[in-house]
C-alpha cells in the first residue's frame, strides 16, 4: 500500500468515526448551527471528453446524507428558516450550481431529483440569451480544440511556455489562463475580448460566436419547464465577468439586468445573488450594496466557509459556499462539524 492510500484510508476512517451519530450528538449541542451550501460546475461527459463532477459520486454522496438524516433544503427556504429551531434540530444541506449549462443543468436534476434534493441554478443571463457565452468556457473551447504542441502565456512578471499535447496539460493551461485573466484581462469587457481574439490566434482555433456543443445554454423554455419540477433559478450576472474589476455602471448593470432578465422569465427566482467567479476580491463593498439595493435578500460567494446565524445577521450578502469537492471523504467532512472544527482551531 502507497503512503498516499494509506493516509486517505485513515482519513477515511477518521472522518467516518467523528460522524457517527453517537459522536454527532456529543458534539453538535456545543455547536452553533452550521449550514454548508455547495456549488457544483461542470459535470463529467466521458463521450465528450469532458472532465467534472462524477454524476455516480454525488448520486452517493446524496444517498449517504440521507441516511445519516441531513435534510435536503432548498437555499431561499434554507435562509428563511435557519435560525427556526426545527432546523436547529436538523442537519442541513444546500446545493448549488453556477452558470446554466444545458448538459450541466439536465445532469444535475437527472442526480438530484432521484433522491428528492431541491438545488438552485444561478444564471448567466446574456449567456441564457444567446448574446454570449463566458469567457472561462471560451478558454476551454480554444483549448480542448487546439492542434499546437504548446503556447506561451505573457503574465505581468513572465511568460510561461504551457505544453498542450494532453488533455491533463490543456487543463492546467487553462487554469493558468484563466488565472491571468482574472488578474489582468478581466478588468474591462474590451480588454478580454481582445485577449480571446489573441489566444485563438495563438491556438489556431476559430471562435464560434455562439457557443457549440457541449457549452450550449439551458434556455429560457427548459428552465421554466425545470422551475415547474422544483428547480429554482437565480442571477449570476449578464456576462460572468468579474465585478470588482468593472466601472460602477457597468457592474450596476450586471447585478440589476440579469436580476430583472431571471424575475421576468421566471416566477419562483431565486431572491439571492450569486457573484461572478466570487473570491474573496470578485466582489467589494460596492457590488453587496448594489445587490441589497436591488431587491436581493443574499448573496453567495466562493469564499469557502459556513453559514451561521450570526453570519447570516451580519454577512447575508458575502455568504460562503464550498466546491463540492472530488472525493466522499472531504464532502462528509465539510457536511460535519469536522471541517467547522478544524476551522476554529486553525484559526
């Protein structure tokens, strides 16, 4: 046995034991409530060559959960009644999904509707349109399709030759170039335009204005038709670009336009926000306020973390999500007081 299987084998085991239901009820009491909301991407298409969430180890994750006797809640519902003692007594779960995919989007109510779990989709609204389709996936696009053996990516202190002959080494390209864009590129909707059009020359790819298979949008009819099956749809801006790094009037318009774009289509939206991208500096002072402003209740991040009744009193519009992480044993941690724990005692 490798160091490596040896180490998860007993995290494992240790994250098992520490969520038995006897040691549940030992600690829990001692214990603000926690409500952990993840956010899932992309799913697994291996017809498609297309790497993501495996739809086989959610579907288990969810068939554990209930098990152990989390409640599945939906999140506008979740943050209505959080600090109501029935949820107290109950350990609770939110989940989440960003952008709306078409394959994304029928995947995820494919895996979650067999075992009863409501979610909430957060929309790209442009994208939802047909007027654009994100940047992130552009760069993924360009990639997965280039021919070149490798490319050079100019950063601010460098330039890093990324190998391309993979499908591992287009991955890590486009993290590295998303990476950069995010830092540099995202600032103006211009500026990443003209990036696109410079790393498509360099890739030798043609960019299709409208997204092709597999990045096609939900749309507007199969949302409604989802929305009526449990599905609720919230706004995640009219492009996907970061807002913090965009004039006031322009991220006005992210927030408010797609807001309006989602309730006009839409008669159960999501009365939450979900920024763009959402670290820690996507989004500032500026962009909570302009989302209270518009109606909002909330607003999620990608900031990892906790909701807590505090949290939710002073932090209702930077609430954290986890990524619905690749593995059972880190998920089963993260839906535990374990992963709050460690947290603490980090801190």
């Amino acid at each position: 046995m490798s160091s490596t299987s040896g180490t998860t084998g007993f995290k494992n085991l240790f994250v098992r034991s520490m969520t038995s239901r006897v040691v549940e009820e030992m600690v829990r009491p001692f214990l603000p409530p926690l409500l952990p909301i993840f956010m899932l991407h992309q799913f697994q298409s291996p017809e498609r060559g297309r790497p993501g969430h495996d739809p086989q180890m959610v579907s288990d994750c969810l068939k554990r959960l209930k098990k152990h006797g989390y409640a599945f809640l939906d999140l506008d519902e979740a943050l209505d009644t959080f600090n109501q003692s029935a949820v107290k007594r109950h350990k609770a779960v939110v989940f989440t999904l960003d952008d709306g995919f078409l394959h994304q989007v029928e995947t995820a109510h494919d895996v979650f509707s067999a075992h009863e779990c409501p979610f909430t989709c957060f929309l790209i609204t442009d994208f939802m349109d047909g007027k654009s389709w994100p940047w992130d996936a552009q760069v993924s696009y360009l990639l997965e399709n280039s021919t070149k053996d490798r490319i050079a990516l100019s950063t601010e202190s460098e330039v890093q030759d990324l190998p391309l002959s993979t499908s591992a080494e287009k991955r890590f390209a486009g993290h590295k170039i998303r990476q950069a864009m995010k830092a540099r590129y995202a600032r103006h909707k211009s500026e990443t335009k003209t990036y696109l059009t410079d790393l498509a020359d360099k890739t030798g790819v043609e960019l299709p204005v409208r997204p092709p298979e597999p990045y096609l949008p939900l749309g507007w009819e199969r949302a409604r038709d989802l929305e009526g099956k449990g599905v609720r749809f919230g706004a995640h801006g009219l492009t996907h670009h970061i807002l913090s790094q965009l004039g006031a009037e322009e991220a006005k318009e992210e927030i408010v336009l797609s807001s309006e774009r989602v309730r006009n289509e839409l008669p159960r939206a999501s009365e939450v926000f979900c920024y763009p991208v959402g670290r820690a500096g996507d989004f500032s002072e500026r962009e909570m306020k302009l989302a209270k402003d518009t109606g909002f209740k909330a607003a999620v991040s990608a900031v990892p973390g906790y909701v807590t009744p505090k949290g939710l009193g002073n932090e209702s519009f930077s609430l954290p999500r986890f990524t619905f992480p690749d593995n059972e044993v880190d998920f089963f941690q993260y839906c535990s007081w374990v992963e709050y724990v460690k947290g603490t005692l980090i801190k």
